[in-house]
C-alpha cells in the first residue's frame, strides 16, 4: 500500500512538474549566448579572407517558465525583464519576433552602406515597399493585414520611402477609404480600408499599422550574410567591420580574436545595445583577445531620468573586471573609430 501511495505521488509530481514548465510567467529571461565568427556569416565575392576572426556576440532570451525564473533569479549573469519592457504595447509574440528581424535587415542594410562608402565600392538602394511591423488593435488593418506584409501602393500610388505613405495618409480624414496594394507569401493583393483615428492620438489618423522602409541594398561586389537564427539590431558594427575587412587587402584582425557589439547607423555611428554584460561573458568564453564596446554618450537628462545609467563601454568594463577577463574592452563611438583601433594593432605571432 504504501509502494503504490509513493508511486502515484511520485506520478502527481512528475505532471505537475511537466504541467509547470509549459505554463509561462509574464516574464522573459536572458543569459550569456555565443559569440559567432563572422567569415561564414558574411561573403563577399571575391574577398579577402584573414588570419584572425571578427565575432558578433548574442544573449539568449526566452519566455520564463517557474524554472527558468528560479534558475534567473539565482544566477548573476541571468536577467528578469516584464514582458512589457521587452515588446511594444499591443504588440504579439508574431508581431515581436518580425519587428525583430525586420531590425536586423536594416541592420544589414547600414553595415553594408557604410562599409562599402568607406571602401570605395559602389552601391544602390530599391525601395520594395512599407513593411509593417504591428497592428493596432480595433484599427482598420486589424481584419486586412498582417505583420510582415509589403504594402507597395496605395490608391495605385508608389512611394520612395515610408515618410511619403505617412505623407498621404495624414492629408485624409477618418471615414476616408484608401486602396492598398500588398504582398503577402508572394502574392499581391488589394483591399479597400477605412481610415480611422487612433483611439490614443484623437488628432491622428491612420490604417493602424506601425512600419518601416523596405529596402534592398544592390552592391559590385556582391554581398551576402547568412543570418537566420539572429534578430536585432546590435550585430551592425561587427558586420559592417567584417564587410570592409573583405572588400579591402590587408587583415585588420591580425591575426587575432576580436569580439564586439553596437548598433550602426547609416553615417556610422554606433549605438546602445541591451544586453552587454552577457555579451561581455559571452566573449570571454570565446577567447576574444578584444570587445568593441559602445561608448555612447549619456546626457544628463538621461541621467536625471535613470540615475543608475551608465554607457555600453563602462558596464563592460565593470563586467570585465567581475569575471577576471584578460579580454581588452575597447571604446568605439563610430565605425571609423573601430578601424582607427584596430589598424594600431600588431601582428599576432603565430
């Protein structure tokens, strides 16, 4: 009797367990992910190949479920973030991890842009269209259109970029119809929409949709990174440095393991990312000999605001001397910053 009183708690724990892993908190959790070599990732025809490797660093993130919340909650490196300071308001999982690629692709899109400029390459843009990010709830496009539609006119108008289509919309009333035309899976389609105003913004109106600008990037020579698995921003100044290391002769590795992280902008700045503690351990586990830091400026009404905020460089600082790293942690502020640096390195011998 007591054999099978063990056994059916042991099967109660067992489910309620089980039960309990699929069940998920209004939390996500992220730790230190992988730091990736960048030469698979990027080829450019014909280029230049280096001794050393140029790393783009990741954090793992994911929805917590009552373990995954414990294990964060004891962990150093481990961080707990409310769902709502990790996606918009209103905006679904769908709708996040579109936003999220969609943020990588322009990423893509200005590492590109400016490494070519500074090698001298030649390259060009074709705007394919308003790419929409999100729905607002109870708007128009709500029963229309979906997140990671191509919106590519609108009363059988083109644009050339997303400013124009907010443009046109803004000179309508609400009650107004519009036409647009849209790609969805490869195939257009049109649907007569209502504009309306946005139940937050009485003084606006619109299809309910947020955006942004889809473009292609055309380049001699051609170029093509493989990035799939990564979303986000943050990879754009390692790639933009791995694209010029591969459009121009010489190693500016040489020879040695440098990981880095940093938004980059059109004009070359780099900016904030989330994350650069974790990223910072990440490299660290790679054996990157140096990380690329962003040392973006805080203003002081950014300070007033969040008194605990420091720049992207002194976190990995910090982080840097926690761990015991003998990782060199380099400020850069813009893409010619990080060449000025790594154009001072020596040779690594062999």
């Amino acid at each position: 009797m007591k054999m099978k009183t063990l056994i059916r708690t042991l099967i109660i724990m067992t489910v309620l367990m089980v039960a309990a892993s699929f069940y998920y908190l209004p939390y996500y959790v992220t730790k230190p992910g992988d730091a990736h070599e960048l030469s698979p990732i990027v080829k450019v025809e014909e280029g230049y190949d280096s001794k050393g490797e140029l790393m783009l660093t990741t954090v793992r993130m994911g929805k917590a479920n009552i373990f995954a919340y414990i294990v964060a909650s004891l962990s150093k490196y481990e961080h707990i973030y409310p769902v709502d300071e990790i996606r918009s308001p209103h905006e679904t999982d769908e709708e996040y991890n579109i936003r999220q690629l969609q943020l990588m692709a322009d990423s893509q899109n200005n590492a590109i842009e400016v490494a070519y400029k500074k090698a001298g390459k030649p390259y060009e843009f074709h705007y394919k269209g308003i790419y929409v990010l999100g729905i607002y709830p109870s708007m128009p496009a709500e029963d229309v259109l979906k997140a990671g539609d191509r919106i590519t006119k609108i009363d059988d108008q083109a644009f050339q970029s997303s400013k124009e289509f907010i443009s046109y919309v803004e000179g309508k009333k609400s009650g107004d119809q519009v036409a647009i035309t849209f790609k969805r899976n490869g195939k257009t389609e049109t649907a007569e929409v209502p504009l309306q105003e946005f139940p937050d913004m009485k003084d606006k109106v619109g299809l309910g949709i947020t955006l942004t600008d889809d473009k292609e990037i055309i380049t001699n020579p051609k170029v093509k990174l493989k990035t799939e698995d990564i979303g986000g921003p943050s990879a754009g100044l390692m790639f933009s440095l791995e694209i010029f290391d591969q459009l121009t002769k010489g190693d500016l590795t040489k020879g040695h393991d440098i990981a880095g992280t940093g938004t980059i902008s059109e004009d070359g700045t780099v900016g904030r990312i989330g994350g650069i503690e974790q990223k910072v351990v990440a490299a660290d586990k790679a054996g990157a000999e140096y990380f690329l830091a962003p040392d973006e400026t805080i203003t002081k009404e950014m300070k007033k605001e969040y008194p605990d905020l420091e720049s992207n460089y002194k976190g990995a600082v910090r982080t840097a001397k926690d761990i015991d790293t003998n990782m060199k942690i380099i400020p850069v502020k813009s893409f010619d910053e990080a060449i000025d640096f790594l154009q001072t390195l020596k040779a690594k011998k062999s």
